[in-house]
C-alpha cells in the first residue's frame, strides 16, 4: 500500500512541502529553538525550508534588532542559537556520512573506478558519488563510462575515506534497490541545504 506525502507549511517563507523535505525543528519550554530531525525532543514542533541561507538570514536579523520574525509567528521569545545554521550542517552532512556507512555495511556500496565500472556495465549501479577534489582525468573517463546516471559530488577524498576506513576513496557507487532512496535522500537533503 503507497503511504500519501504528508505536506507541511515553512514558518518563515510559507512554502508548502513534503514534510521529509523541511527541517523539523522544537520550541522548548524556556523559549530555545532546536533542531528536532528524529522526533525526539518535547516541545512545540513546526518546520523550516531545508536552506542555510534562510537559517543564516534568521540569525543575523537576530542579531542585528530585537525583531525576532520567530516571536511574532510564535507569539512568544524565541531564543535562536547563533551556530544554529552551523549546527544543522554538520547534523545533515552526519547523516548523509552515515548513510554511506550504512550502504558500506549492507554491501550495497561499490569502491573504486575499476569495480564501479564493473558495475555500471552490468546496470547494477543507481548512482555514483565522485570526491570533490576527484582528478579530471579520472572525472572525464567515469564519465564516458557512466553516460546519464547521476552523479554526486559533496566530500572531499579525505573526509569520505575517513569515514568508510579506507585510503584514497575518490570514488563511489550506490547498487540499485533498497538502499539507494535512503542513501540519496540523506545525501540530497544535505545538499539542498548547502545551496538553497
């Protein structure tokens, strides 16, 4: 049975979106505003565009008069944390890391131009994940090799290769099936947020 979108309203821009796209966040009970991804805090829950620029305009209107948006939508004083676009990054970017980790774990990670390559021949793979600072050499020929599949780029060699526990890790592909809606969804949300 296909479970419905449920849809939510942004506080701030009053755009209306699937909830799995926003950033839920809580009101706790001394009026701080915290970030609330899983659902586990108590307190007042509404949501946000998924966007640093709207967090970081947020904060800085914070800073710069006692005219807090929040308090006028909430009708109460909010009190915002002024790291809290920072705080949300590296709560996404952790997520989108872990989900690595996870496609790792349940052998659904390919590592490796040569594997990769393997695999994309075989239509095995659902996307390929490139390091940021991949050669050119090596983009160009994964790229005749990948054709149209998407292709993410959000980390650096170092930071996916610590993660995973392994040296020099430029390239990575998602195998087709389970895993690849929930590791395309943390790594999509982390990146919406970057550039919205």
């Amino acid at each position: 049975m296909s479970q419905e979108l449920e849809n939510r309203k942004c506080i701030l821009t009053g755009s209306v979106q699937n909830k799995e796209d926003l950033l839920r966040f809580v009101l706790l009970k001394d009026g701080t505003l915290l970030p609330d991804f899983d659902k586990k805090l108590s307190g007042r829950g509404f949501y946000f565009s998924n966007s640093k620029q709207l967090l970081e305009d947020l904060v800085n209107k914070n800073k710069e008069s006692s005219k807090n948006p929040l308090n006028k939508v909430l009708h109460t004083k909010v009190l915002i944390p002024d790291d809290l676009p920072e705080m949300i990054e590296k709560i996404l970017e952790k997520k989108a890391l872990n989900s690595l980790n996870l496609a790792r774990k349940s052998g659904t990670l390919i590592l490796g131009f040569e594997k990769i390559k393997e695999a994309v021949l075989k239509k095995r793979v659902a996307f390929i994940i490139t390091a940021l600072d991949a050669g050119v050499d090596g983009k160009s020929k994964l790229e005749k090799i990948a054709g149209d599949l998407q292709k993410v780029e959000l980390f650096t060699t170092e930071v996916m290769s610590a993660v995973l526990n392994r040296d020099n890790t430029v390239y990575l592909a998602i195998v087709k099936g389970n895993t690849e809606k929930m590791v395309y969804k943390a790594l999509n949300k982390y990146a919406t947020y970057l550039k919205a």
